[in-house]
C-alpha cells in the first residue's frame, strides 16, 4: 500500500434508501457481509429515500426518486435500485465519486454520458436476476394458460358452478415466441423445454448456434412471432429503438388465443393500445409485471380487465436473486476500492479518461 493509500479516509459508499423499509431494515439479503473484505470501505443509506410510517405519499414518489448532487459530493460510490442518475445530480461535479453500481440489469434510468464526463464508471449486474425474471415470464405464461385470476375468483365468491367457464390450456404443443434472446430469454427457452413447445425468437443480435441448441427459431421479422404465438414474452432492455416496440399494429397481429407477457420494461409497450386489443378481446390477455407509469395508477382501465394478470415490478424479486444480484455489485465496488476496474462497465468510455485514471488510482 503507497503513503497516500494509507492516509486515505474510508471509502464512503452509499447506498439508495429504497433498499430499507419504513422500519429501516434492509429488504431482503443485501450481502452486506462482502464489505468485511475491506474494512475501509464504510457505507450507508440515503435517508432520505427510505420510506416512513407516516408517509403514505412515499409509494407514489418511489419511481422518481433522484441522486441529489450533495449525496455524488458526499461518496466515493454509489449503490442504487430504483433512483434515477440525472445530469443535474452532477450540478457540482463530482470530483469524489468514482463509480455507480446498479443493483440490476437495466439501466435506462442513468444517464451514461453524464456520468463519463464527471468521470464515474457505471456498473450493473447483468446476471442476478436472469433466472428469476425468465421463471417469472413462465409463472405469468402458467397462470394464464389455466386462467388462475378466474379459478380463484370461482373459489372466492363460491361459484363452483361455473367450473366450466375456467378451462385452462395446457403448453405442450402451443408456439411460444421471444422478443429477445439474451440472457432471460434463453433461460425462458431452457426453462419450458420440458413444455415440449415451439419455440421461435426475433431477436436481431442473438446467437444462432445458442438458439439453436436451446431449440429456438430465430425469425427475420418481428411480425413473424406475432402472427404465428400462442404466447409472446418480450424480454430486452429499454433503448429509443425499443420504446413501444409494440403498438396498435403489432397487437393487431397477435391471434385472438394468444396471450402476452412482459416482464422486461412497461414502456417498451404502447399501454393504452394494449388495453385497448384486451378490452376487445383481440387477444385472450395479458401478464404484467412492468407498466408504462409505476407504480401503477388507481385509475387504469387494467385494474378493471379481468383477463390480465398483474404484479408489481417484483415478480422477479426473490431471496437468492437479490443476494446475488447484490453481491456482483458490491465485489465491483470492493474492486473500485482497490483501485481496480469493476466487471460489467456500461458507459467503457470512461475507462481512458485521465479524470477518471486519477480517481481509481487514489486507492491502488
């Protein structure tokens, strides 16, 4: 260790308050424990980001909470789940803050660019939650099939009368087409091989040789996979290209036996035309975990659709999922804290800036 490395401060992480709850407690394992690794590292949460008792105005902000320039000053790293990263969190620069680990796959909430030119890596963890977030498109596609929102409404109202209006579908035999063969996408199509489904994926930068030991068509165009599905699941991250990737028209395609999933980005959705094709009955339903607005608002016509099915944002959330997910952000972090590069760099450009050389190399 050099001179100036050990008359260095601790290494001030912090972490996004969305991670406690109104008690202050961690959500789920955080794996905390990796940062006995390196004792220097310190870290704590955003206070004020975490929810309180007595604010029931917190779930309707959740969404759109901010890094807020005094807490870039006040780090030498960031952990976030939910916050957004904006331009104006780097209103006062950010001559401390070196990296920002995002505890999950997407990052269409930081913005990239301003991050490099304040010299700030950005991290995610691209595999944490891609066996969870593939069986939650599975649980979605399941639940559908044999119509659970029914079977259960049946029970609850006790009308076991009308067992016959709630006859599911079996699998096996139907055509599932994927919108997006990375990493959850494949692991979908692992998932239902014992389905013995047909699979078919549109997906312009998959590998053929991958698709094709997981027993997946790849198609040449989207329209395609709409036409000839029994059920869509739209996977992929959220870019201008993607954005309502599906509308009116694409819907439009879809079979009126078909059902969609998404458990990837609700904007990458035209919502209002969704609920318009299940409203009318053009397609037999849906299964949401992501919506355009989120939380979702009390007044969408989606709560009002009985052949949707509906979860928030967390069907991926489990106990393993998010201790792994957290512990490839903070072995990146633990890395930053030896003057190391963390695995998973979105915004590569930062890597040669001298800024940014100068701030990693405050800790090797």
């Amino acid at each position: 260790m050099t001179a100036s490395a050990s008359m260095m401060s601790n290494f001030e992480l912090l972490l996004s308050g969305d991670f406690l709850d109104a008690d202050g407690q961690s959500i789920g394992d955080l794996a905390l424990d990796l940062l006995a690794a390196n004792p220097s590292v310190h870290h704590t949460f955003i206070d004020s980001q975490r929810p309180r008792q007595d604010d029931p105005s917190y779930q309707d902000r959740l969404y759109n909470l901010q890094i807020q320039p005094a807490e870039v000053a006040a780090a030498d790293a960031l952990v976030i789940c939910r916050p957004w990263v904006k331009a104006s969190a780097f209103a006062e620069g950010a001559p401390r803050l070196v990296g920002i680990g995002r505890a999950g796959i997407g990052y269409d909430k930081i913005d990239l660019a301003a991050c490099t030119a304040n010299d700030v890596v950005v991290f995610n963890s691209p595999f944490g939650l891609t066996h969870s977030t593939a069986s939650a498109a599975l649980i979605l596609m399941l639940s559908l099939a044999r119509r659970l929102n029914l079977q259960q409404h049946l029970v609850r109202t006790h009308r076991w009368d009308r067992q016959k209006d709630a006859i599911g579908l079996d699998l096996i035999g139907c055509t599932l087409g994927i919108v997006g063969l990375g990493r959850t996408g494949m692991e979908l199509a692992r998932l239902v091989a014992p389905f013995q489904m047909r699979l078919i994926a549109f997906s312009p930068h998959a590998d053929p040789a991958e698709a094709a030991r997981l027993g997946v068509t790849l198609v040449d165009r989207l329209d395609d996979v709409l036409r000839e599905s029994d059920f869509v699941s739209l996977h992929g991250r959220l870019t201008p290209q993607t954005r309502e990737m599906i509308g009116h028209r694409e819907l439009a395609l879809m079979k009126p036996t078909a059902y969609f999933v998404n458990v990837a980005r609700g904007e990458m959705v035209d919502e209002p035309a969704l609920i318009a094709a299940l409203r009318e009955s053009r397609i037999a339903g849906a299964g949401l975990d992501v919506f355009e607005e989120e939380p979702l608002p009390p007044t969408s016509p989606l709560l009002t659709l009985d052949n949707v099915i509906l979860t928030p944002h967390w069907l991926c959330s489990t106990r393993q999922a998010g201790r792994a997910t957290m512990a490839d952000v903070l072995k990146g972090i633990l890395k930053i804290a030896r003057g190391e590069l963390p695995d998973n760099i979105l915004n590569t450009d930062v890597i040669e800036r001298p800024g940014f050389q100068q701030k990693l190399n405050r800790y090797a």
